[in-house]
C-alpha cells in the first residue's frame, strides 16, 4: 500500500484512548483512518497466535487474579504456559508499571485501569475484524505485524514466525503482500524469513539499543552504521528505529540536529518506520506533538511512524 505521505500505523492500535491491542482500539484505529495497524505476537501453550505486547500477561491482564498460582519464579506469568482457552477467560486493562504492585498506569491520563471490558483477541480474530471494517467502510487497511521475541518462543519448543506466516496464508495476505509488514528485532528470524521460509511479505528489521536486552545477538550500534545498513538491505525492504536513533536535539539555534540513519536507509531504498509517537510522552526538548511531526515529517524526511495517536499525526499530515 502505498501513500502520498508517510503512513500512519496505529501502534498497538489507537492506544492513546483504548487500551493496546485490544479489538476496540484497532476499531476506533480504523475510524479514524491508520493505514496499517501494528499487531505485537506471541504464541499460547497450544500454538496459537495472540496479539500482546509482551511474552507475560501481567502487564495488562487480571492474570495475577484470576491465575494467582501460575506465575514463574520470576512473578511473571507467561502466555506460553497457558491455553487459549485460558486466556480467553482474562480481561485486559490498561498497561500498568511491570514492577508496580500498586496498579497504577503507565499512561495516567489514558483510558482508566478499571473496568476491565476487553479480551486478548487473536491474530486471526483482529485480521477478520479489520477485514469486516474495510468492507463496511470501503477502506483497504493493513497490517503491521511484529513477531516478539521468537528465539525466546523457539527455546519453548514452540515456531512463532512459522505460525504467523500461517495465519497470514489462511487469511490472504500471502497472496497481498503490498498489505502487510513483518517486523522483528532480530535479523537472523528476519533472514530465515527471507530466505528459508521465502516469503514475499515484505520485512523491517527493527532497531534498539544493545542495553534493552532484546531476543537476539544483533549489534543495534552496528546495524546503525553504513555497514550495517548495507547488511539490513540486503534481506529487509525498511527499518524502524527508535526516535533518538534519528533525533539528537537541537543546536545553539533551536534547529534540530539529526543522525546520517535516515540518508544511510535511503540510500539503500530502505523505508523508515520510527517509533513511537506519543503526545503524552515527548522527547526531551520537544514542545508538543506538532513540533515532533514536523522535526520528523518536513526535516528528516520519515517515510511512516507508529503513533498512539493517529488522529492528531493524520490531521497534521492532511490538514482540513
């Protein structure tokens, strides 16, 4: 799918109002006009694809009250030791501090913790609700699908990239490739994609810091360089950054200053996809979220964001 400007995907959905990958936030995404819709994947005990943030449940589920005996040394409790059928019994809530057992919100301005309405949809549940939209509506939306942590998944015993794509063939969009991105943190899954498993979906390796301790060897300071973008081309069709991979601040004039990231990808006709774009959680030095649209959009050049907010980030693209 291609645009005249940036696209807009609804990170999570329209997460700035609902809370993440729930069917009403990529609803209320869809209304307001995303034009792809970001799905976070992990896989349940029984191999089915679910759309969450995180390989736990704890974060924004009633797990801990409903399982109370079924977390892992850790504290966590992991989808991957339990069934759909088990899930389906969770109610999700907005996302809370991991390490905050007073339940409080990471986003205290956004939709309330209480009540719990919403269930964890699966992949192909949130594929035929986004296709019963665009019928309904006339609209051709996509998606934008990120397979979490799958070195981790395959450790369990269990193929989440091979499920994914799956899905993917049942519902179509191995035959509509132009309406679907894979996304992934790890290159050696987003080789394996390219090359074992030979799909025509096209990838974006996404990029961290080595800190985060993301499920994979990759070298992010690395795969920023002129080599290591070179490398990414040579399987991936874009990136998706952080915004302080391209964004370093001002200069003594208030002018933002930027790194070579965008030229570099540009230069091997690789798409750039940051996140996140959130109105209530700007960069350092940024004013408001018109000020960050327009560092990102008019001087750096971005060719799509992930935003909470795709109604603000698509009235400033087309203005009424």
């Amino acid at each position: 799918m291609k645009t005249s400007r940036p696209i807009i995907i609804a990170h999570r959905g329209a997460s700035g109002y609902l809370p993440e990958h729930t069917l009403a936030a990529k609803a209320v995404a869809h209304a307001m006009g995303a034009d792809y819709m970001e799905q976070d994947v992990v896989l349940t005990r029984d191999s089915i694809a679910i759309v969450l943030h995180d390989i736990y449940l704890d974060s924004t589920t009633d797990v801990a009250r409903q399982f109370p005996k079924r977390a892992r040394a850790d504290g966590h409790f992991y989808a991957i030791d339990f069934e759909l059928a088990e899930i389906r019994q969770l109610r999700v809530r907005e996302r809370v501090h991991d390490d905050n057992r007073d339940g409080k919100a990471v986003y205290p301005q956004r939709f309330p913790v209480t009540p719990h309405l919403f269930a964890v949809p699966t992949l192909q549940e949130e594929i035929e609700l986004l296709a019963g939209l665009d019928k309904s509506r006339n609209r051709r939306t996509g998606i934008y699908v990120e397979m979490k942590r799958p070195n981790w998944h395959r450790e369990e015993g269990l193929d989440l990239p091979g499920t994914v794509l799956e899905v993917l063939a049942e519902t179509g969009y191995i035959e509509r490739p132009e309406q679907v991105y894979l996304q992934c943190f790890d290159d050696q899954t987003l080789l394996r994609l390219k090359s074992e498993l030979t799909t025509p979906i096209p990838l974006i390796q996404l990029l961290g810091d080595n800190e985060w301790g993301e499920d994979t060897r990759a070298d992010y300071n690395w795969l920023r360089t002129a080599d290591g973008i070179a490398y990414i081309a040579s399987y991936a069709n874009g990136i998706g950054p952080h915004l302080s991979h391209i964004h370093v601040g001002s200069d003594d004039s208030g002018a933002p200053q930027f790194t070579e990231l965008v030229d570099l990808a540009h230069a091997h006709d690789l798409q750039v996809h940051p996140y996140t774009f959130r109105k209530d959680d700007l960069p350092e030095g940024v004013s408001d979220f018109t000020a960050l649209l327009e560092i990102f959009v008019t001087d750096a050049g971005i060719d799509g964001m992930f935003t909470d907010f795709p109604d603000v980030a698509l009235a400033f693209l087309e203005p009424p």
